[in-house]
C-alpha cells in the first residue's frame, strides 16, 4: 500500500470534497465565473445516523454556511483529525507500509497518523507510560491483518468535522476501519464509526482511493497521471515532506466562527495553532 493515494468520487459528484459524495445533497452549482473553494453552501451528507440533539445542530451548523457563516477551524491552522483526513482530503495522502507500523502522511491537512501492527494495545487512560495522555487529532490506531485484509481501530481522537459541511463528531468517536487493496491502484477503505455522544447506530462509509504515479497536485512539475485500474505496474509517489509553516487566513471568533484576519493584525498577533485544552 506504500505511495500516493488520491480520493475518488462517484459520477455525478456536486462541488468540493465531502466526506460521504454517494450520500451528499449538493444544491444547485453558482453562476459560471464566481470564485470559490469547498462545498456550496447548504451542502449536506444524507444519513448520519445522529441523535436528535445532534441532527438539529448539523441542521443549524449547515444552515450558517447559507448565512455566509462557518466554523470549520481548519483556515485557522488547525489539523484536519483522522476522519477528515481520510474521507474529505482534496489532494493525495501518502501511506508508507513497514511491518511493524504503516504511517500516514497529510501534508495539506496537516495531520499525520501512526498505525501500530506489532500487537500492542491502546493505551490506559492516565498513564502516561502507555501514551495515556488523553485525546489527540490523530488519535491512537492500532492494526491487525485478516488475510489480505488490514484492520485498523482508532479511538482517542479530538473531536471535530467530519468535512467542511461541516458533519460534527465528538471526542468519543471510535473508528474501525477495513483496509484492502481490490486492485494494484485502487486502495477501499471500509469505515465504521460508532459515537455514544452524538449518534444512535453504527455509520459505515465506503470510500476508494486511487494510486497516484509521480509528483501530487501541488508539488513542483507536471503530475504523470494516476495507473488506470487493472494496471500491474506500481509507480510510488512521495510528498515531499518538511517544515510547512501554516499562515492563517483566519481566525475562530468568540462565538466560534470564521472571522478574516485584517493585514494590520498580522504582526501584532500570533497565529492561533492549538485548540485550548487539547493535546494536539
């Protein structure tokens, strides 16, 4: 599984990544010629098996992106989390697969993940001699093979959105993941997410992911074209990795929302990286 791998979205698809697009409402495309970046506003993923006091909150949260309102933190250099990491990244993620742990690479979203395959187990809350320190954005993975099949549960993880809609989750969710490679170049990823605080069942989605061959969208050159399915010929990509200092665009407001960090502001205030009390 080592190289690039990029998302894949079914046909029919609306505007900017989401983390479920089979399952998405996607409002009508604005008039040719307007800029934008993300979902269209009032853009919605269908079936998110949430209680009742969390199906009204999405309905407010999506209801503000309508209002011009958002509060997706990531402009303001806060890391995207594992679940956002791997269903709504608009670039390649690179996976990097050694015996004993499999790394997962997000220069854009700027979270990285670490997926234990030597056997041991998740860590005892306060103990700080088994990682025990509390919730992180990525979380603690750990992972076991089925025959082909690479199993993979997460927990421990900061809460956040699953997308930019933005689909909230919170800092119960726990992550079983079914990983496998139904092709050379075609990478499935199974998730199934389970969350006492904010949902009533189980949420599965499916999603496929594509070998990319060379340079990823955003680095230096031309990018070759990803291997067409059925191909047997592996051609792995690398990011290039490093310090990827992170400017904000803007800042998280009072009452939580996206507010534009004016030019002046720029060099009398540091950037906000790290949510308060939160171990990023």
């Amino acid at each position: 599984m080592t190289g690039l791998w990029a998302a894949m979205s079914p046909k029919g698809a609306g505007h900017g990544p989401t983390f479920d697009p089979v399952h998405t409402f996607y409002p009508p495309q604005p008039p040719a010629g307007e800029a934008g970046f993300g979902p269209i506003p009032g853009t919605y993923v269908k079936g998110i098996p949430y209680n009742a006091e969390y199906q009204r909150k999405y309905q407010d949260l999506v209801k503000e992106t309508t209002e011009g309102k958002s509060r997706d933190d990531f402009p303001a250099c806060f890391p995207y989390g594992v679940p956002r990491m791997i269903g709504d990244s608009p670039v390649p993620i690179e996976i990097i697969q050694t015996p004993d742990v499999m790394l997962w690479y997000a220069n854009y979203g700027r979270t990285n993940r670490r997926i234990f395959l030597d056997a041991r187990q998740h860590p005892t809350e306060g103990d700080p001699t088994t990682g025990g320190l509390g919730p992180s954005y990525s979380g603690h993975s750990i992972g076991h093979w089925e025959h082909y099949v690479l199993v993979v549960d997460t927990i421990n993880m900061v809460g956040g959105y699953f997308d930019e809609t933005p689909a909230p989750y919170s800092d119960q969710l726990h992550l079983v993941e079914r990983i496998r490679l139904i092709d050379t170049n075609v990478l499935e990823d199974q998730m199934t997410f389970t969350d006492p605080v904010t949902m009533t069942a189980p949420w599965v989605v499916t999603r496929y992911f594509q070998r990319v061959a060379g340079r990823a969208p955003g680095m230096t050159g031309a990018t070759p074209p990803a291997p067409p399915p059925g191909s047997r010929n592996v051609v792995r990509g690398y990011l290039t990795l490093g310090d990827r200092p992170c400017v904000p665009n803007v800042k998280m407001d009072a009452n939580g929302f996206q507010v534009a960090i004016l030019p002046q502001e720029l060099d009398a205030e540091p950037p906000q990286t790290a949510k308060p009390n939160s171990n990023p």
